[in-house]
C-alpha cells in the first residue's frame, strides 16, 4: 500500500474513533407516525411500480400458446 493511501485510511480511522468517543446527546424528536408514514410511503412506491410494469411480470408467469398453422 503507498504511503498516501495508508496516511489517508489511518487519518480516516481517527476521526471515526473520535467522533464515538466524543458524542453528544441528541435532544432530537422524532413522530410515532413518522415510521408508519415511511412504511406507507414504501408500500405505495412499490404498488405503483408494479401497477407500471405489470405487463412485463405478468409475462413471467404467463406462457404463451403458439397457434400450429396447417399448410
């Protein structure tokens, strides 16, 4: 490893160390329904993405019959 790489990983490990020793409290708040909102959130995103693309997975799962022409 060269020296500016390891300099630079050493330097990074200090600051990490530092910054768990020295924490301070965080008088922060945060809405029961906020966690719910996020849930809620994801599962909408998720439903609209499958609403979007649901062509393509019903395809997955769907085979197609090939129709036999007779000449």
């Amino acid at each position: 490893m060269s020296i500016k790489v390891r300099l630079f990983v050493v330097t990074l490990l200090c600051v990490v160390a530092l910054n768990f020793a020295i924490e301070r409290p965080a008088y922060g708040y945060v809405d029961p329904g906020s966690g719910l909102f996020l849930i809620q959130n994801i599962s909408a995103m998720a439903t609209g993405v499958l609403f979007f693309f649901r062509r393509r997975i019903k395809a997955l799962f769907v085979r197609k019959h090939e129709e036999k022409t007779q000449s």
